[in-house]
C-alpha cells in the first residue's frame, strides 16, 4: 500500500476552516446514525460525535474528527466527491 505522509504547514484550525465551503455546499452528508463499540463495549455514535465537534469549533478541545477530514479532503490525495444523484437526501 501506498501511505502518503501528511506534513501539513498550515495551523490545524486553518485547515479545519477549509472545510466551511464544503459543508456550505452540501457536499458533505453523514448518516443518520454510525454506532461504535469501543473495546470496553462502550457504544458512542459518531455522528453525534462529529456534529458535537462541528458546531462548537474552534471552542472545543477536542477536534481530531473535524481535522481528520480536513486532512481527507486535501488536494494531495486528488479526493472527490461522489455525484449527487447517488445520494438520498434527508432532512434532519
């Protein structure tokens, strides 16, 4: 496999806001739900997690989910999104 390393210059919260247009665009969806069990069989939807994280940025301590996908969507992994006729959009 291919592992690209990331070496990012830009601050973690700069990058987090690249994100904005995306989310601004509707290019981003989440299921209703994802449901984890943890090896301690603790079960955390991480949806809810995300959004947690999504809307008290920069505010919170903990943004690994938001920078992850920062990282995802960087132009270096030539990432793109699918077409939107393969989705079923829901309202919330």
């Amino acid at each position: 496999p291919n592992i690209v390393e990331i070496n990012s210059k830009v601050k973690k919260e700069d990058r987090i806001r690249q994100l904005i247009p995306l989310f601004q665009a509707g290019k981003i969806y989440f299921p209703k739900s994802l449901v984890y069990v943890n090896s301690e069989q603790k079960y955390t939807d991480i949806v809810d997690e995300f959004l947690y994280e999504y809307e008290y940025f920069p505010a919170i301590s903990h943004d690994d989910m938001l920078d992850s996908l920062a990282h995802i969507c960087n132009e270096k992994f030539n990432f793109s999104f699918p077409p939107k006729n393969n989705f079923v959009k829901e309202k919330y």
